[in-house]
C-alpha cells in the first residue's frame, strides 16, 4: 500500500471517484479492484488505498488515441492546453477553475522561496512559454540585436525575472556576453535539462540565480529548485509522484475536468534518496529528460541528465548533435578575440562517444541574416494593407520608404506582436514596445502627412491602437485625437468612417453612444481588408465587454467571440452600418446608435430579416415571456421565408440554434450534429466549401458537449470542445512568430534513435 497523509488521501479519493466515471479507466480501475464489478454505479471499493497500489499506469500515447474517454465534464472549463512530445505525440487537455486554482498558488509558493512576488515580472525569453501572471511578459523572436535591446528596455521598467528553455536563454546569454545588462533577479531554465555549462554561463551574464524548474504541460509546473541547496522540489500538495521502471508516474489531484491517474509523461526522474537539508518537506528528484531523448553512449544509452557537459575555455556555448554512429555536428558560439582549443572538448565527446568525425559550425552571429524587408512606396503598401492580405504583406518583408515607413512599423507591431503580457494586449504604454511607443507617439503629435492618403492611413492606424490597448484613458485620447485629424481632413470616405465607428464595440455605453450620436454616418459603400482586421481585433475587446455588460448572452452564446467573427464572416460581402449598430447591441445588451439607424432598411431582404430577428432576439423586455416566444418565432419565419442561397438557408439553422441557447431549450444531439455537419463545415453535402464556415456554430457544440457527456458520449463532446477555439488576432500572431523562431532543442542530441 502507498503511504498517503490524510489530505492526500482526502484529495486522492476525490479524484479517483471522479475518474471511476469516464469509460477510459474503466477497464483498469476493475482490473486493480479500485471498482466493485457487482455494481453499475462505478463507486470506489472500501480499501481503494490497497486497490490504487495495483493500478497499471497509463501512457501518453494510450490517452492520446482516444482523449475524450477521460473527459469527466465540461463545466466551468478555464485551461485549454497542448501537450508536448515529438513524431506527433500530443494531444489537448482540458482543466477547470479549481486546477487553475491549485497550479497557480503552488507556483506562487515555490517563487516565494526565491524571494519573487507577484510584483516581480516574468520575462519568458524567446521561447514558446506565455505569459501566467499579470505582471509577466512573453519575448519572442529571432536573438536579433532588435530582441536584445527590448529584453533590456523591459528589464530597464523594472528589474524582473527571465525564463525559458536553457538552450534558448544560452544562445540570448552568449550573445550578451561582455555587454553590461540592467539587473536580473533570477533566471530560471524550464522545458530541458540544464547543463553544467548552460548554469556557468548564464549565471556569468545575468548576475543571477539560476533556477531549475520542472513542469508536464498535462498537470502544470511540479517543481522548482531550492535556493540552498539546487534540489528540485516536487509539488506533491497538487500531484502524487511515482517512479515506476524509471519513468514519472503521476496522478494529478485537482484535475476533475480531465482526470489523469497514474499518468505516464515519458520523463524519467530520480528521487533523491534522502530530505533536502533545506528543511522543506517536498519530495526531490533529479531531472534526466524524457525516454524519447536517451543517447547512446559507450556506456549504453543515457538519459540527457546523466551525462556531464562541462564549462570549455574560450566556448561560451554550444550543442552536440549524434547524425549518425560515425558523424557529430558541433555547433559554437565562442569567446571573441581567444585562441580557440577544441581538443578538451574532443576529449570528452571521445569520452562518450569514442572514434567519431565532427563537423564544426561556429555561429558568427551575423545578424543580417534575419532582415527580411523590402522597399515599396507608399501608395503601394497602402495598396496592400486596404485590398491585399495581411499574411502575404508580413511575409513580403514590405515596408515603406516614405512618410508611411513610421505608419507601417506601427501597424506591424500591433499584429504580429513579439511581447505580449498576460492579458494578450501587447503593453503599448511601456518603454518595452521601443519602436511602436515612438512610432505612436511621433503619429499623435505630428500634424498632419503631405499626401492625403498617407494621412488617411495614419487616422486608421490610430483607430486600430484602440483596439489593442487596455488602458481606457490612453484608448479615449488615441480616439479623439485620430478624430480630430480626420475631422479637419474634411473627409466622408466610406471605410475610414467605418473606422471612427468599430471602436464603440470596446468603449463603455456611454462613450460608445456618444460616438454614434457625433459620427457623421457615411453613405453606402464595402468594407476593405483594413476595415475586416480592424473589426477581428476590435472583436476581442468586444467579447469582454459582453461578459461584463449582457453576461446572459455572454453566458448563453460562449464563446461570443465565435458568433461576432461568423457574423462578419458571413455578412462582410453585404455589409451595413446596422451590422456594427447590432453588435453593438449583441455586447452591450442595450441599444447603442441612434434607433433611426435600427429602423432603416438596407435594401436587402434577407439581411432586413437578419437585422430584425436579431433585435426580437435579444430584446430583454421580451425574454421569457409568452409574448417573446411568438415574435421570436415569427420573425425566424420571416427570416427563412427570405433565404434562396444555400448559405442563408444555413445561418436560418444556426440562427435556431441560437435561439435555443438564448432561451436555454435543450438541443437533441444527433439532430445538431447532422446540421453542424451539413452546415458547420465537417462535411460538404450541400454547401461549397468556400461558403462553409465552421466558426459560428462554436456556441451550439460548447453545448452539445454537455449534452453528450451526460448522455455519455465522451468521444463526441471531446470533439466538440476542439472545435471550440475561436480565433485571436492577438494570440495567433504571437503563436505564429513563437512556431517559426522559436522551439526546445537540448545540448546533447541523438538523431539515430
């Protein structure tokens, strides 16, 4: 039997009753006895603490084949995570409120023993890892010297604290080294193991503390290492931790959404024999790296920890990668102005390794290598941002020579950000965001450009900064000074006003109404590719203000996200201002423009209809009423009497669909999920596939999965919520630059396993 204390014991059997009830452990739990095979009601037998002892451990890769079998609810879903592994091997995990919870104190507990509150910034440091708390900060990008003077102007607000994978974070140190740095706290190295060289280095640099943390991406951060001693703790307060045939085993305690037990990870640790003299009551253990990782040595195969990479004279940095049994790439970042002397390093690959040829590649660090930016003018980068798309521009490298040179970096910062904090707005107002902060401030106080399409765009640019900052002050001035600038342009253009307008989607009520009541409406007109980036980034602050101002559409409609950027979508080509009246309307739970607007016509039948049964929808006098349920239902009659094309006699489903979650009516599984398939875009039977799109129905199958998961289609409502992952401006920017510059890669490496 595994000697448990009482709160582990309590918090075990908590978690193991959760667990008896999802078909993936099933057949194990009868297996060990955890579960009396005479009753159907999966309830733990009285000595389940003998029983657990015979629990068979389960693999990432069995949990990976069918992940929706241990789903165990969908309730008050807060964490949305990937697992890492190689060759394919990751899945999405799920966690609730009280997991977040649990992760978060127990992370704020060990960084206490290093003295770092939740005052002191995190700088994760061009890796993958976000940003956990408020105060912390993402860094991404190529180690460029543009990379390097952000990291210091950061570290310039506020001495703070750097993470990251220790081969990254050596490559930022090296590349530093020599250079005089504001103050670091601490450095902690997280995602690989950390070398003997790696700690040199990085201590030398950063003047710091190095920290070594270890975390599954499945249950969290489980450790940190002890300032006294270097052990790293194990958080067995959220997790219980096993070594079975030399690999983790854990069972995470607080995760009732999708329960993990006896969970194999595919790292192998050691449990350090003996207590930290430190005093603290954790269990240690000694990192080796994962089972996929293991090298063969002349010694037989080794996990990356156990082997020794010491310091070299002259060798700041450098990575061992096995191609083959005969051929090691040898990668360097060296010591300016040194004799450079390989043989110590010879040696001891000899050590490991004996006879073998190398191949020496000394990184330069010729910086240029990462320009990628090509001159155009100005009218045709305008060009490309109002009617081309954004994805090709940022990977053209295409900037202005002219006046819009300044207009362009800004924008680009914006959507393609390399810090982001924890909120996903990127912090404009800080000295971190160097060149936006002065390209923002020179386009507020400059008067006005020469050429009036330059100035046009200086306006817009102005409106979209709205959309990404938090401060409500700084947004409103931003606002009224791009306003001004266009008012004394004297200028109506359709797209611009379009502009001044999206902004109200984010503002409070009466901010939002005042920007109605003062904006000249323009005449009839189409959005261009401008206007549709302004409105997706717009969406996000929108989808807050929902939850805060209507949370009973909020509540009803998750996530309102998905609905606003379906609608767009959909209604782009056919656009009116009493779309953006109606989503304003949607986020607000009140009227926001003026009602001459809701009750023009727009020349379009369905769209007229569209406009109406949104209004009947959501008018509050109505909701729940008997009175509510006949306009309802003779205004979504009207609106299906109006659809010819095949796309509208889908929104008239999906508009049901909405009807039923606004109303909170029970949805019949198997009839949705032949729509959504018909409709949402999982197949084609009646639509094209340009005209499908997928997106608006999030709201229907985030309910769907509660459905299914009571009716015990747990396989169903798994594929249900990873469908429902509405889209971020922000945060896929920042993803898109965090996969194509930046990744895990350990010291050692072994290519022939």
């Amino acid at each position: 039997m595994i000697e448990l204390d009482d709160r582990t014991s309590i918090n075990l059997k908590r978690v193991l009753e959760i667990a008896a009830t999802v078909p993936g452990n099933y057949h194990r739990f009868l297996q060990a006895g955890l579960i009396d095979s005479q009753s159907d009601l999966k309830q733990l037998v009285p000595d389940w603490q003998t029983a657990f002892a015979n629990l068979q451990p389960i693999s990432k890769q069995i949990v990976r084949q069918n992940p929706g079998l241990f789903l165990a609810s969908v309730d008050n879903l807060v964490y949305r995570g990937m697992t890492s592994g190689t060759s394919g091997d990751f899945y999405t995990y799920f966690a609730g409120n009280e997991w977040n919870e649990a992760r978060l104190l127990a992370r704020k507990r060990a960084l206490a023993w290093w003295g770092i509150d939740e005052e002191v910034p995190i700088i994760n440091l061009a890796s993958r890892l976000q940003p956990i708390r408020v105060n912390d900060v993402a860094l991404i990008g190529n180690i460029t010297p543009d990379l390097l003077q952000s990291l210091s102007d950061l570290l310039q607000i506020k001495p703070a604290v750097i993470r990251g994978y220790p081969s990254r974070l050596s490559e930022v140190a090296a590349a530093l080294f020599g250079e005089s740095i504001p103050a670091v706290l601490g450095v902690i190295c997280t995602g690989e193991v950390l070398f003997e060289f790696q700690e040199e280095l990085l201590k030398s640099v950063f003047k710091a503390p190095v920290i070594n943390e270890y975390g599954c991406q499945e249950t969290g951060i489980s450790g940190l290492s002890c300032p006294e001693f270097g052990r790293v703790h194990l958080d067995v307060d959220r997790c219980l931790y096993e070594i079975i045939e030399g690999e983790l085993v854990t069972t995470d305690l607080f995760n009732y959404t999708m329960p993990l037990i006896r969970y194999q990870c595919g790292d192998r640790l050691q449990f350090e024999p003996d207590a930290c003299p430190c005093g603290r009551s954790h269990v240690t253990a000694k990192i080796l790296g994962r089972s996929q990782e293991q090298i063969k040595t002349q010694q037989g195969f080794k996990c990356p920890g156990e082997l020794s990479l010491p310091k070299f004279p002259g060798i700041l940095n450098y990575q061992i990668v096995r191609q083959n049994p005969q051929e090691i790439d040898i990668w360097l970042q060296v010591q300016q102005q040194q004799v450079l002397d390989l043989l110590p390093l010879q040696l001891c690959l000899e050590n490991l390794f004996g006879d073998f040829q190398a191949r020496v590649i000394i990184d330069s660090s010729n910086f240029s290598q990462f320009e990628n930016t090509q001159n155009c003018s100005d009218l045709e980068w305008i060009e490309w941002v109002t009617q081309k798309s954004w994805r090709e521009w940022l990977e053209s490298g295409l900037l202005p020579v002219g006046e819009a040179r300044e207009i362009a970096l800004l924008l680009k910062s914006l959507i393609q950000p390399t810090v982001m904090v924890s909120s996903g707005i990127s912090p404009l107002a800080q000295p971190s965001k160097r060149i936006a902060q002065q390209a923002l401030e020179r386009l507020l106080q400059r008067k006005t450009y020469r050429e009036t399409p330059v100035e046009l765009m200086a306006v817009r640019v102005l409106l979209l900064t709205c959309s990404f900052l938090a401060d409500r002050q700084k947004r409103q001035h931003i606002y009224d000074r791009a306003k001004q600038r266009l008012t004394e342009m004297n200028l109506r253009q359709y797209s611009v006003v379009v502009d001044l307008l999206i902004p109200s989607l984010g503002f409070d009520n009466n901010t939002a109404i005042s920007i109605w009541e003062h904006t000249n409406l323009p005449d009839s007109g189409k959005l261009d590719v401008f206007n549709i980036q302004h409105l997706l980034a717009e969406f996000t602050l929108a989808a807050s203000k929902a939850k805060q101002d209507n949370p009973n559409v909020g509540k009803a409609w998750k996530p309102i996200l998905a609905v606003l950027i379906g609608d767009l979508n959909f209604l782009a080509s056919r656009f009116q201002i009493q779309i953006l009246a109606s989503w304003c309307e949607l986020v607000s739970g009140k009227a926001i423009a003026p009602s001459t607007i809701y009750a023009q016509t727009t020349g379009d039948r369905f769209l007229d209809a569209w406009l109406t049964w949104r209004q009947v929808m959501m008018c509050d006098s109505l909701r729940d009423s008997y009175a509510s349920r006949a306009s309802t239902t003779i205004a979504l009659s009207q609106l299906q009497a109006t659809a010819t094309l095949p796309s509208e006699l889908a929104r008239v489903e999906l508009e049901r669909g909405y009807a039923k979650l606004n109303k909170q009516v029970d949805i019949h599984p198997q009839e949705w999920l032949d729509k959504i398939e018909i409709y949402g875009g999982l197949i084609s039977r009646n639509l094209p596939d340009r005209e499908i799109d997928p997106i608006p129905w999030m709201p229907i199958l985030l309910k769907l999965a509660e459905v299914l998961l009571a009716d015990g289609e747990g396989e169903l409502a798994y594929q249900c919520l990873i469908a429902v992952a509405a889209p971020d401006l922000r945060a896929s920017g920042f993803e898109r630059l965090a996969r194509e510059m930046n990744y895990k890669q350990s010291a050692i490496g072994d290519r022939t396993q």
